[in-house]
C-alpha cells in the first residue's frame, strides 16, 4: 500500500521529468452519458499513456540499487515498452522488448525510436512475456515485469492528480490489462482517504481479471484477441488481483464494439484520440449510464496510442477485425 507521503514524494519526481496531465470536464461526454464526467488525460504525457510514469519511477529505483545492470528486458503491446524505452535510454541503459506477431505497426515505430531494440515473439502478450523473462535470465539484463511495486508507485500519481484535484468524484473507470492501472487508483485512493468508487473494466475477449475475482482465485483464458490491445492479456498478476479484488468496487466487461463506439465518442465531443484500452472505461460508463445518472465521474483515458488503419476504421463507423 502507499501513503499519502509516498504519493506526494513519486508525484514531484515525476513533475520534474514531465507535466502533470489534464483532467477536463467536457459537456458533449456529460450530455452523452448522462454523468457529470471527467476525463483524466493520459494521452497527453511524452509517450502518449499512462505507463511512463512507472517507467520513471522504476527505472529510477533500479539505478539506484542495481547500478551494475548494462539494461533491461520487458514484454508489451505498446505503451509499457515506449515508457521503458524511453527512461532506460534517459538512465543510459538498453532496453530489450518483445511484443507479440502482428502487434501495432505504429506502436512497434515509437519503441524503436525511443530506443528500444524490438523483437517479435509468439502470438500473444503473455508468450512474448515468457520468452522476455527467459531471455533476460541468460543475458544478464534486468527483468521488468508488468507489476511491480516501483511502477505502481509511478502508476499512482495520475490517480493522485485526479483526486487532488477532483477529490469528490463518486466513482472512476479504470481499464484493466496486466492491472498497475487499476492498482495504482485503489492505492491513491485510500491513500487519501476518499470514498470514491473504482470500476475496474475488462475486454469481454480477455476477461482474467474480471474472471479471477468472480471465482476468488487466479483464472487462465485460453485467448485474448480484442482491437484493445492494452487490455489483451490472458493470465492476471497476483500481486495486482490481491489489490484490484479487494479494493474495486467491481470489475465489468465491454465488447469490441462499445469500445470503438467510445473511441467515437470522443473523437466527437472532445477531440482527443483514444486508443481501445484508452476508451474503455467511457465505454464502461456507458453500459452503465443508468445508474450513474447524475453523479460524478471519473473515466481514465489511458492512452491515445492507435493505428491510424484502425483509427480510420472506427471513425468510418466499424470495428477493426483481429
């Protein structure tokens, strides 16, 4: 868990290296969901989501007490490996990350031009992962995993923003993929001492986390092939299913196509760019908009990082096929 101290203290390191993102209220999402909404703005940090900010923190800590590592090794679909790349290249260390076969060709290019060497492993996230963690071991790089306590401590600082600055918020939607995000807002939240409740929300093609805390136990699928490709993972975290299962207030499933309807959403009513996992939690919120008529929310824009094809794709009223 982090205290308010530890929030305030990841908060100013953070700030020294980039600016605290937005969070807006804009009328049009209001109207559209029938909530008084606020968007935290993500996609406006140096990469585009959420992740540098861990990436920050970590790379940080690993310097500090592991300075004999020469560099790193890392699995992602995009937005973890750009925040890595791009805090390694900043410490002076190499950065190693596999994605899977037929990841963005978009998020691929900002990698490698943040400084990572990127290799193509396996056909999905958490066969890329496994590959990275056996690569790292024979090659003497650090290994950094989708969970860590240094990178929820970065994590945590945009939920710290956002309840700073709206600390009256009765509930926000958070996406959930390897699950920092999510674990991040839980911690911040309590941190603070506030009531607001955190929604959790998964791809209805990568449901682990929301199947996990159903059963009470870790649970496996078998696939998870969703366009929200920040969501697409298919074996949860321990460590973030013993925060996100006892401090989110539930955890809900949206489909391809409410995600690329959300993607919409805000192209229309605010202009920004959302990537699939970035409009999830819009999407969430409105499958849900009955019954959080009225109320304050929060939905967390974690990213704006997506194929042009596919953003092409959705704003001509589809959803990209995967």
């Amino acid at each position: 868990m982090l205290t308010r101290s530890d929030l305030e203290t990841a908060a100013d390191f953070v700030h020294a290296r980039m600016a605290a993102t937005p969070q807006h209220h804009w009328p049009l999402l209001s109207a559209a969901t029938g909530a008084d909404v606020w968007v935290k703005h993500e996609n406006h940090t140096p990469t585009g989501a959420f992740k540098v900010r861990g990436a920050l923190t970590f790379m940080d800590w690993l310097t500090r007490t592991h300075p004999e590592v020469p560099g790193i090794c890392t699995a992602t679909r995009g937005n973890h490996g750009q925040g890595q790349a791009w805090a390694a290249k900043g410490a002076g260390l190499t950065a190693k990350v596999y994605v899977p076969r037929g990841n963005s060709v978009e998020k691929n290019a900002a990698m490698r031009a943040f400084g990572a060497e990127l290799i193509e492993f396996g056909d999905d996230f958490d066969t890329a992962r496994e590959e990275a963690y056996r690569v790292a071991e024979e090659e003497g790089l650090f290994i950094v995993p989708p969970y860590h306590p240094e990178l929820v401590r970065g994590v945590a600082t945009y939920a710290y923003e956002l309840f700073s600055a709206q600390p009256d918020l009765d509930t926000v939607y958070v996406p959930i993929g390897c699950g920092s995000g999510i674990c991040g807002t839980i911690m911040a939240r309590d941190a603070l001492g506030l009531k607001t409740k955190v929604v959790g929300v998964v791809s209805d093609q990568a449901q682990t986390a929301k199947l996990s805390v159903e059963a009470g136990r870790l649970v496996e699928t078998n696939s998870a092939n969703t366009f929200a490709d920040g969501m697409a993972v298919r074996v949860p975290v321990p460590e973030a299913f013993d925060v996100y299962s006892k401090g989110a207030e539930r955890i809900i499933a949206v489909s391809d196509d409410e995600v690329a309807e959300a993607i919409r959403l805000y192209f229309t009513a605010t202009h920004n760019v959302a990537e699939g996992a970035g409009a999830a939690p819009l999407a969430g919120l409105m499958q849900e908009r009955a019954q959080m008529a009225g109320k304050r929310v929060g939905v967390i824009l974690c990213g704006g990082n997506i194929d042009t094809g596919w953003f092409r794709t959705v704003l001509d009223g589809h959803t990209p096929p995967v």
